[in-house]
C-alpha cells in the first residue's frame, strides 16, 4: 500500500517536472531591452527604407527582445503604457512572430515569447512574395477590435492607424540598428486567422519581415 502511494507520489512529481519543462520550452523569455543603442532619430529617419533582402542568419536574442520592445513593449511600468500610442489607450494591436519552426504571441506585460503553433507557417504571411521567406523572422501585426467599448464605422480606422504605428515603430528601430525590413499588406489573411484561432473582430493588418542586412 505505501509503495502504491510512493509511486503515486512519483508520477505526480514527474507530471508537474514536465509540464513545467514544457511551458518553458515553448516560452522564451527575452533579455531585458536596451536603455542605449542605434543610431540618432535624425540618423534613423534619413536612413529608413523598404529593404526584401536579408542575411541568412537569426536575431540574436538581444536584438529580438530590442525589436519587440520597440514595437510595442511596456515603457512606463507605472501605468503598462507601451512605446505605440493607441486609441483611447486601448492597446488593440498584437504582435505574433512568424519564425522558421514556430510562431509566437509577444506578451508585452513579461517580455517573452509564448508558442502558439510549431511549423514553418511564413508562407502564409508571404502569399507570393517569397523574399518574405528568407527573413528570419516576419512580425504580424494583429488589431482586435473587441477591446474597444463598442465598435463603431471609425473603430476600424483607428486599428488600422495603430498598427501603423508599430510598424513605423519597427521601421525605426530597424533604421536605427542597421537591419532591413519592409511594412506590408499582403498576406493570406484567412489562413492565418485561422491557423492563429482569431475571433470576430480580430484581424491581421500588417507584417513587417525582419533580417539583418545583406
Ligand atoms: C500600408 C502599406 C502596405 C504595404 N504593403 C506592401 C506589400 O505588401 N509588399 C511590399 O513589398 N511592400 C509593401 N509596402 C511597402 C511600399 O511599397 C513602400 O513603402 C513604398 O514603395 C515606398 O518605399 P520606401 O518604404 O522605401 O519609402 C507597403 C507599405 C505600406 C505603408
């Protein structure tokens, strides 16, 4: 009987072991992002352009963390207000990371990467633009309409106006740090819905593939 119970005891404890080994294999927790770094702002905006080539190579986990956080990470832990102004703070803007094995959710309020489906899925982002597959990582940018009190005929113009924002705030950030990058429309935006699980009023809007530069 006491065996029983020890066994017991034992595949509990294994059960918990690995469970927690595999959230934390499917969570990335990124470096801190930079206080300093990349060129001036006047620099930065001389230099930004659309860029579709890139080195075959992957971020480092510095310059990813530095890239999301630019995007749209917490930059008053005060109040959780975000580098991207939105309407009414509503924060409506998601990013997902599209990278050769996986895609991931930014969770902005622990700075990490969550897995939300393994896979090479890029070329769902690409739809025909195949330079997008040789970025190591493409950034969606997903607007969900739900988290607005009500959704009214401008509610879709004022998603779309901050998912303009992190994506110039990506623009930049790239500028700044010599990478390339490119906003973009075009991507099989029901596919992706779909593979992502998005709900009514929640809508990929733009992507911006990231590489460093030829
Ligand atoms: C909202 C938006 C959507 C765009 N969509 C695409 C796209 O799907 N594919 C692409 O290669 N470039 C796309 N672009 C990039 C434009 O073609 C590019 O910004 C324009 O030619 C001006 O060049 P520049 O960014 O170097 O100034 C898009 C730009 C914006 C602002």
């Amino acid at each position: 009987m006491r065996i029983i119970k020890k066994l017991k005891v034992l595949l509990l404890l294994t059960a918990i072991i690995s469970t927690t080994l595999v959230s934390s294999a499917q969570d990335k927790k990124l470096p801190a992002p930079d206080k300093k770094g990349g060129s001036s702002l006047m620099e930065a905006l001389w230099n930004r352009k659309s860029e579709r080539t890139f080195a075959n190579k992957q971020l480092s986990d510095q310059d990813l963390s530095n890239l999301l956080w630019a995007a749209c990470g917490i930059n008053r832990a005060e109040n959780g207000k975000r580098t991207n102004p939105t309407a009414r703070n509503k924060q409506e803007v998601s990013v997902y990371a599209f990278f050769a094995d996986r895609v991931c959710l930014y969770d902005h309020k622990t700075h990490s990467l969550k897995t939300v489906t393994k896979g090479d899925h890029r070329k769902l982002i690409a739809k025909g633009q195949d330079f997008v597959l040789t970025a190591p990582v493409t950034l969606l940018l997903v607007v969900n309409l739900n988290m607005y009190d009500k959704i009214e005929d401008s509610s879709f113009l004022m998603g779309a106006a901050d998912a303009g924002i992190v994506s110039q705030n990506i623009n930049l950030f790239c500028a700044a740090y010599g990478l390339s990058t490119v906003t973009r429309a075009t991507m099989d935006n029901d596919a992706i819905e779909q593979l992502l699980g998005l709900v009514d009023n929640q809508f990929p809007l733009l992507n911006n593939p990231v590489g460093y530069s030829k």
